[in-house]
C-alpha cells in the first residue's frame, strides 16, 4: 500500500479517547484502531462508514487537528506526525479541507474575498493587495464571479458558500484535500455541480482527496478508492469499482443492500445486520461486527481481524470471506 | 377511485412572500405518495397546511380541500383530524419527543387524549404499539428518556406515537433524513408495513429519490410553490415529463451507475425572488421564449401530468 509517492501514507494510526463513565472510572474509546491507508496523486479515497465508525475523527488526525495515540502520518513522503509550530504551519498549507456545513464554516463577518484569501495570507505571508489577483482568479475558478470577493456569507445560497468553502481550500495549490461530506447539505441539482467541480479541479491540479462520506451514490461516482470503516476499525478497502462490484466484508454488503437505489424495480433489502451499532465502548474483543452480524461464528467475538489482500489491492478484514 | 385528500389551489404566503403558489394534489387510499423537491419547494409547507400547522405569520388559501369527502376548507375541519385521522411523523425524531418525559407517557398521554383511554388501558394499548412498530423490549423503551434511545429507537417511538389516533393517513416528513443508512431502510420498511397493516395511506416526503423509489406508488415532484410533474412511480423513473423532475431522475440514476451526472445550471429560487411563468424555464434544457412569459399548460401523457410547454417524451434524457 506505501508508495514513495503517496500524497498521504497513514501507517497503524490510533486515536484512543479516555471517557469518564461516572465517579472515578474511566474507560477507553478506541475511535481510530490501527488504520493504515495511503492516496496516490490525484487520487481520491472515499471513507465511508455511519455515524460513530471514526470518519471524521481519522481526517481529524490527518490534518493534525488532533493528536494521535499511536501511528504516523507522511504528507508527501514527510512524517508530520510530530511536527509542531512553524515547521507545521508550512505543512498545514499543502493540507486543507472543504467543511459539510458551508454556512458554519465560514465566517459571517469576514467578506467572501477575505476568507478565501486567509490561507496566502498564513502560509505565503502575502498581504491582501498580493492576494487580490489570485483571489479572484480562484473564485472564477469555482464558478463565483470576482465580485463576489465583496460579499458576506449571508448573501450567498448554499451552492455558492460552498464554492466559496471550495475556494479557500484550493488557493494554497494543496497537495491533500479532506472533503467531509460536501454535498451532504445541498440540494440535489446543485450537489451535482459541486461534484462535477470537484473532480474537474482534481484533474487540473493533480490534487489527492479524502472524500469522507455516508452517501454511497456519490462515492460511487467520485471515488477512485474506498475504504469502509465500522466502530473505527477499517473492515474493507480497494479499488472502489472492486468493491461496489463485490463486496466482501459483511458489513460492507449490508451497507450496500440497505442503500436505496433510484430505481423502482430494485428493492432494498431492509434486513441484513441484527440490531443497531453498539457503542464503540461495548465492542467484542475481535471482529466490530460480532453480534450483529449474520454469518458471524463463536470465534469471531475474540478473534481479532486483520485485512488480508485477496488481490488486485482489495483487502478484507473477515476470515471468512477471504 | 376517489381521492382519500385532495387538494386543489393552495396557495399560502408568509409575511406577504408567496411560498406556495397553486398546489393540486390528492392521497388515493391505500397509497403512498411521495413529495419530492428541493429546499423551498414546498413540500413541508403543504403538508402543514392539510394539518392547520402552518407558522404564525402564514396565510393559506385553498380552493379545494377535501379528506374522505369530508369538506377540510374550515381550519377547525383540519384540527380536529390532526392526530386522530391523519398521523404525523417528524424529521427530527429526537427533538419532536419532550426530553423530560419518559417516552412511554408521552405515548400513553397520546393515547388518553386522542381515544379517551385510562391510565391502565393507555399503558397497556402503549406497550402494543411499541410492539406494533417492531420494538422488542417495549417495557425498557417505555421507561426510558427520549436522551437514552438511539435516533432509530427514537423515530419508531414516534411512528407509535402517529399511530396511536388509529389515522386513515399517515404523513412523514423527511423521517430518515439524518439517520444511518442501515437505520434509513428499516424505518422505511416498518412505515410502509405499518401503513399497509392499517389500510391507511401515506405521504412521505422526502429529497432523496433512492426513498421513494424504494417505497412510493406515485410521486408528485414540486418546484418552487408548485407541483410541476405528478405519475406512478415506475413513469416517473422510466421518463418524467417534466424537464425538471427528468433531470433529477437522470441525476441520481447515473450517479448510482458510477456515471457523471448531467448539470442543472442556477440555483433554486428563492420565496420573493421574481419568477418566470413557468420557474424552471431559466435553468430549463428544453425552454423556449414562451416560457418565460406563458403559463406552462397541462400536459397528461402515458399515466403522468406535467406543466409544462416542451415536455419530455422521449424517456430519460439524455444521458
């Protein structure tokens, strides 16, 4: 999976949370359990998982927004996983990312022009007169006008903040993008042409993405790889037209089945996993899945999983299915 | 058949800003219609007209309403209905469940308000419409606080609760927007179940066009105050009149198949935003000079009706 050049390599990267449950007790939350994943140049990974699998909490990590318990994270063959101060802020400027709530993640009092400009202004030291010619340069870029520098985010439809979102992310020339559900807020004709300008920017500027996602439509149509988290264990990855194809993991098929389909004459098939997803603080030793899952054995439940390749890069953590 | 509610002409304005312009729809018994459309198309609003739900500053108007052959017009008509003969499931379940009550009062309170029950009977009739909706610990849900339940656990509390009035028509709006994806389907299937166990109807309301075709036997799609394309579900998806509704379909479908979706330009309009006479034609494929400046007219073709001056006849296109 390591490549000299990767545009991210994550090697057995872990995030343990210490939770208080009440007096003196403690207890560990392992959001993140050993994930080793890398993206190729002008690539993009999808990580999809439900709410609670350590999606976000891994770009979290990625982006050094968050301190890891264990593991390393290489951006362009350099280990940022210790970096600190001025040697990290150069960093964080090959390293962006594009918010789901455009509206929430950029400032109300801040001009449009001002925002976008932020990241030169921080990581190139440009002043605002400097920043102004490519500022507007990357609004038209997204499909803004120049004029929109002047504006609030308040002015804006939900579309346009994120274009504006997408902006601020793009203007550094960024190696890495993290995309966190990006269109998950969007309206449907316009989710569409967020998609299209994403992946039309990828080409341009040979950008790597993190596409972070629970809507299994979109990842079909933008992701080139894909990796299917479950309680913060990483249960499949591989090329993402591999796994739509034929998954393998159980809980990748069960996510695949429940996934409604716009097409009348395909039905969902509602009942595969048994109960609800517990909470990563009541998982079994060995397969996440354990207790919910229909082909699970005895063995399961204190047999850790690791994934194993069955070829062409697709990798399984299911004994059973390998 | 006739329609279990039919509405015709609703128009509803807030604060002098025209959010509905003209609504025509109608729930057949027995069916679950589908309201598709964008954010400010309206969909939520029509539904809160049918139940006198509308905000304080609202204004609505119908020239037809009518549930059962009942005359709905008088808002007092629409109140008494409201939980007795039509159900409401909200979008967030969490947040429509007061946080101080155990849930198991909140649905028995339900339950001794709409049909007259006492304690005893209404924790008892609880307790078996928490089965109803597939719970299989109803004594433990009955106790606990809604902040103690997951949001799936949450969502089949308050489908007991829009059951508990025995409705002849259950509307849900949005009720797996925000849950996971496995959540999402069997929360669809137990709605649909309990529709058809009761030989209630439903309307569902929803953005996501996987949901309806999923569970829906028609879909009205709406624009901008309006419903622009109305047909069986299996037409709309074979080949929606409307240009707008097409499009949508064309959209998720080849999103679905891995392929690049077609651009809608523009963005949706907002309420108070000058509109053409027909409000898609500036975003429109298909649209002429006469769009902007003639009322789109009826067009019923091949099961459907649209509005609309150049529909669509050749199928999904394109591709």
């Amino acid at each position: 999976m390591t490549g000299a050049a990767d545009t991210l390599a994550i090697r057995d990267l872990t995030k343990v949370f210490r939770i208080k449950t009440g007096g003196f007790r403690h207890a560990d939350l392992k959001a993140v359990d050993d994930v080793t994943l890398s993206i190729p140049p002008g690539r993009t990974l999808a990580v999809v998982g439900e709410s609670g699998s350590g999606k976000t909490t891994l770009a979290r990590l990625i982006l050094r927004l968050l301190e890891p318990t264990r593991g390393t994270v290489l951006l362009e063959d350099t280990d940022i996983t210790a970096m600190e101060g001025a040697e990290l802020e150069d960093v964080r400027g090959r390293m962006q990312i594009v918010f789901q709530d455009p509206y929430d993640s950029l400032s109300p009092w801040q001009t449009v022009g001002r925002t976008v400009a932020e990241p030169l202004l921080l990581h190139d030291g440009l002043t605002m007169k400097q920043a102004s010619g490519r500022v507007a340069d990357m609004l038209e870029r997204v499909g803004l006008s120049p004029e929109h520098a002047r504006r609030y985010p308040h002015e804006l439809s939900g579309g346009q903040a994120q274009r504006v979102g997408i902006a601020r992310a793009m203007i550094t020339r960024p190696a890495l993008v993290v995309l966190d559900e990006p269109t998950s807020s969007l309206d449907m004709s316009v989710q569409s042409q967020i998609l299209l300008l994403l992946q039309s920017l990828q080409e341009e500027m040979d950008i790597s993405y993190l596409f972070i996602s629970h809507d299994l439509s979109v990842v079909r149509y933008i992701a080139h790889d894909l990796a299917v988290m479950y309680l913060g264990k990483v249960v499949e990855s591989g090329p993402a037209a591999e796994i739509f194809a034929s998954p393998r993991h159980p809980y990748t098929e069960a996510l695949l089945r429940a996934a409604p389909r716009p097409d009348p004459a395909h039905k969902t098939d509602h009942v595969y996993l048994v109960g609800e997803q517990p909470s990563a603080l009541d998982r079994a030793p060995g397969c996440p899945l354990y207790g919910r899952c229909p082909i699970s054995e005895d063995v399961c439940a204190d047999t850790p999983q690791e994934l194993v390749d069955i070829g062409a890069q697709h990798r399984v953590a299911c004994w059973k299915r390998i | 058949m006739s329609a279990l509610l039919e509405v015709r002409g609703l128009e509803v304005s807030i604060a002098g800003l025209p959010i509905l312009r003209g609504v025509d729809m109608e729930v057949k018994p027995g069916e679950i219609l589908g309201v598709v459309g964008e954010t400010g198309a309206g969909k939520s609003m029509t539904a809160r007209s049918v139940l006198d739900l509308l905000p304080a500053k609202a204004t609505a108007s119908f020239a037809t309403c009518t549930f059962a052959g009942q005359d709905f017009i008088p808002p007092k008509a629409r109140q008494e209905a409201r939980g007795h003969r039509i159900g409401f499931v909200p979008q967030r379940p969490r947040g429509s469940l007061n946080p101080v009550f155990r849930v198991g009062n909140q649905l028995s309170a339900t339950l001794r308000r709409l049909r007259d029950m006492g304690r005893r009977e209404a924790r008892g009739e609880a307790l078996d419409l928490l089965r109803s909706v597939r719970i299989t610990d109803p004594e433990r849900v009955y106790r606990s606080f809604p902040h103690e339940l997951s949001g799936g656990m949450c969502q089949r509390v308050c489908i007991a609760i829009a059951l508990a009035g025995e409705p002849e028509l259950i509307i849900a709006d949005e009720p797996t927007t925000g849950l996971d994806v496995t959540i999402q389907a069997e929360i669809l299937r137990l709605l649909g179940e309990v529709i058809s166990e009761r030989n209630a109807a439903g309307m569902l309301i929803t953005h996501d066009l996987g949901v309806v075709a999923d569970v829906c036997d028609r879909v009205a799609v709406m624009y901008a105050g309006r419903v622009v394309n109305v047909g069986a579900t299996a037409e709309i998806y074979r080949g929606a009149l409307h240009p707008y509704a097409n499009r949508l379909v064309s959209i998720a479908t080849s999103l679905d198949s891995g392929g690049t979706p077609r651009e809608v330009p523009g963005r949706v309009p907002n309420p108070g935003d000058h509109l053409a006479a027909c409000a898609f034609a500036p975003r429109c494929f298909r649209a002429g000079p006469g769009c902007f400046d003639r009322e789109p007219p009826l067009v019923n073709q091949s099961g459907q009706v649209a509005f609309c001056h150049h529909p669509v006849t050749a199928g999904v296109v394109p591709r």
